[in-house]
C-alpha cells in the first residue's frame, strides 16, 4: 500500500537529491551561469518592472473593468469583422513598441474579456514584433532588405498565425460565437471619447516612459527621447485629470497620489524612475482603498500582477542561466549558437528560429545580438527568421502564455512562429 500512495512523493525526493548532489557547483561556466541568470534577472527588475509591467497590469486591469465584453467582442470577437479585428490587432505593435513580457498583461485583459483567439494571438505576436523604431534601426545597421523583410514579414506573420489559430481551434471559436450572439448589448457608463482618453493616456505613459535613446544624438529620435520624461508627465496629468472628471476619483486624493511624485521630480531631476515610482505607489494607495469601479480596477490589476510576474521572473532566471546575457555566455556556449546558424540550411533556419523563440530580447537589443551574430558567420537567412520569432517570443512569455491559454493553444501558437520564421528566413536567404 505505500508503494501504491506513495511512489511519486518518493520519486520526486530521489531525483531532487540526485540534482543536488551532482550539482557542478565551482566549475567555471556553472558558477557563471547563476551569476548570468542573477544579473539578467536583476537587470530586468530594474529596467521592465516598473517602467514596462506596472504600467501594463494597470491597462490590463482598466480593460477588464472599463471596457465592456460587448465592446471587445464587437472589435475582436469570433463575430467581428475579420477585416477591422485582424487590422486593429496586427498594426498594435506600431503603436505601443513593447517587449514580449510587456504584451502580455494586455494580451490576457483582451482575450479573458471574449476576443476570439485569432485576433488574440494576432495582437501577442504583433505588439513586440511590428515595432517602428527596431525595424529602423535593423534597417540602419542590419541593411534596407533586411529592415524591409522584418517588417513585412512581421505584419504578415501577425495575419496568418492569428488566421492559422482561429482555423486550427474553429469548432471552439464557434461555439464562443453562437454563446456571445445571446448576450445583451452592454450599458454604457461614459461616452466613448472618455474612455478614449483615459486609455490613451496610460498607453502613452507606457510609450514614452520606455523611449530607448537613439544611437545617433541628433534627429527627430534623438529630440523624443530628450523630452521623454517631460511628455510621460504630461500624459500623468491627463490620466489623473480624466480619474478626476469622468472616474470618481476625489481631488484631494488626486493630490495626495501626485504630490510625492511632484515633488521627487523636482529634488531628483536627473533620477526619473524615483518620481516615477512615487507617482505609482500613490496611485496603487487611492485607488486600492477606494470603492467601486477604482477598488475593481485595482483589484483587476493586481489579479493580473500576481499571475504573471513570478512566472516572467522565474522565466528570465532560467533563460540567463541556459544563454546569459548579450555578448555574455550562460551554460551553452555562443559558438555553438554561431556554428549552428552559419549559411542558409533548413537546419540553421530553424535552429536560428528555436533559439531566438526562448531568448529573452528587451526591445531594441535584438538588433546588435543579430550583427554581433552576422559578424561571427550567421547567414541572413537565419538573422531574419531570428528577428522575426525573437522579439515577439520568449522563455518568460511562454510561460505566461500557457497560464492563459492553456498548453495545447501555446504549443501551437509557437510552433507557427517558429515554423513560418523558419520558412521566411529559408526564402530570404536564397535572393540574399
């Protein structure tokens, strides 16, 4: 009988023992490793958490409180016009030039709140991949074809995978469609235009609080990136200012959440992350007391937080470890990276394609990985099949997907990113 009720208990400790007494603890690329998957770890805390995520929990949050299931449905349902849904939802990453993490609390708000899977997926892949400053600079210093091919490969690959899922999971989406035909048309709290502006408002927060510097220190990017924080406040302003008018939120209390930050900004102008992070502390604590739709709306987004930000973190822990960091070495070697991509093969397609699918990219450094990549003899091939299932994909991200989707939905979705960068770099590399 104990060998009956027992035996996985049994097997789990046996092997857990087995991991620790074998671990190479003080061999050089082991200890390396754990200090990569540390460092890229405590980079990323630093540089997406609070600039990237926060923001995005709090949309993910407003859309799951403010904006209607009738609304989302409309737009983005199994019933809605595949030309608007599959437009609004493979342009997205024009606009909002995120991260594969950052699209993730947005990708979840939309599809728990009844957007079918195809415009979904077609959103998740499109929101880090179709993003106009890294398909400039790949064009700049990866060469025009390489820029072009990026960028038509992206907005198409968003089309066909979202197409692709909503065929592959059709009988599902139907019976999605048949239950959301039943379903009353929504009460409508506030005009449009009001959300409208709410929304945009925290979107723009998000853009600009995370406008990378330019390479080149003159130009029209170069002249964004020096007013970033000036704009990120301004759009604050319109948030709390529409919180004010059109949300409940009492003038005192706005006060209260903005006058820390206000003040930080002027005692530390050269450290705009410690307003920055006042501004959203203040935020967290009127919004979590309060009642009604501000209370929901927090809650919402906290919901949203503690699912996915320990497994993004436990994701980019293993993903430093296994790869490390740009130009550094995790447990497997960059020359075996180098040597397996090298030339136009279907073999050096789809490692490229694999590779780039569980590396981490923040936005904009997939560009010198890729040259850095070319230089040691990655062919182009392979550099474009990588850029195209890189940003858009990660270890992280996958792992939040799942918790979403499910595992059978996330398998698909990645292998169709792999396999189309796969075909897409095979096709590039013979005319290049």
């Amino acid at each position: 009988m104990f060998w009956k009720n027992e035996w996985k208990a049994l097997l789990a400790i046996v092997a857990g023992f087995l991991v620790f007494y074998y671990l190479p603890v003080g061999t050089p690329r082991f200890d390396n490793a754990v200090f990569e998957a540390l460092h890229l770890a405590r980079w990323y805390a630093e540089e997406h958490v609070l600039l990237c995520l926060v923001p995005a929990f709090f949309i993910a949050g407003a859309i799951a409180v403010f904006v209607s299931q009738g609304s989302v449905m409309k737009y983005l349902g199994p019933n809605a016009n595949k030309v608007c849904a599959y437009g609004v939802a493979s342009c997205s990453g024009t606009i909002l030039a995120v991260c594969s993490c950052t699209i993730l609390p947005l990708f979840a708000g939309i599809y728990r709140m009844g957007a079918g899977l195809g415009p979904a997926t077609a959103f998740l892949y499109s929101g880090p991949a179709i993003n106009v400053l890294a398909i400039i600079l790949t064009a700049r210093i990866l060469g025009p074809s390489l820029g072009i091919a990026r960028a038509l490969g992206a907005i198409l690959f968003s089309v066909l995978i979202g197409l692709a899922m909503h065929f592959i999971y059709r009988n599902e989406e139907l019976e999605k469609a048949k239950a959301q035909a039943h379903m009353p048309e929504p009460a409508v709290s506030r005009p449009l235009w009001q959300n409208a502006v709410y929304f945009f408002s925290m979107v723009g927060i998000l853009v600009f609080a995370n406008w990378g510097r330019p390479m080149e220190p003159e130009g029209l990017w170069f002249a964004i990136w020096s007013a970033k924080w000036a704009v990120t406040g301004g759009f604050a302003v319109i948030f709390f200012a529409s919180l004010v008018l059109w949300f409940g939120l009492t003038p005192l209390r706005a006060v209260l959440a903005l006058l820390p930050a206000a003040i930080l900004a002027f005692l530390f102008p050269g450290a705009p992350v410690i307003p920055f992070t006042a501004g959203v502390v203040g935020l967290s604590a009127v919004t979590s007391t309060a009642k009604g739709e501000l209370g929901e709306w927090f809650g919402s987004s906290w919901g949203y937080a503690k699912q996915i930000l320990p497994l993004l973190l436990f994701g980019v822990l293993i993903a430093g470890m296994l790869l490390g960091r740009p130009e550094r070495e995790g447990l497997i070697p960059s020359e075996w990276v180098a040597w397996a991509v090298g030339g136009n093969s279907l073999a050096a397609n789809f490692l490229a394609s694999l590779a780039g699918a569980f590396m981490y990219f923040a936005t904009l450094t997939e560009v010198p990985i890729v040259q850095g990549l070319m230089g040691s003899g990655m062919g182009k091939g392979p550099a474009l099949a990588l850029l195209l299932a890189g940003p858009a994909l990660s270890l992280p991200n996958m792992l939040v997907i799942r918790s979403v989707m499910g595992t059978g939905k996330t398998v698909v979705f990645v292998s169709l990113v792999v396999v189309m960068a796969t075909l897409s770099g095979i096709v590039y590399g013979a005319f290049f």
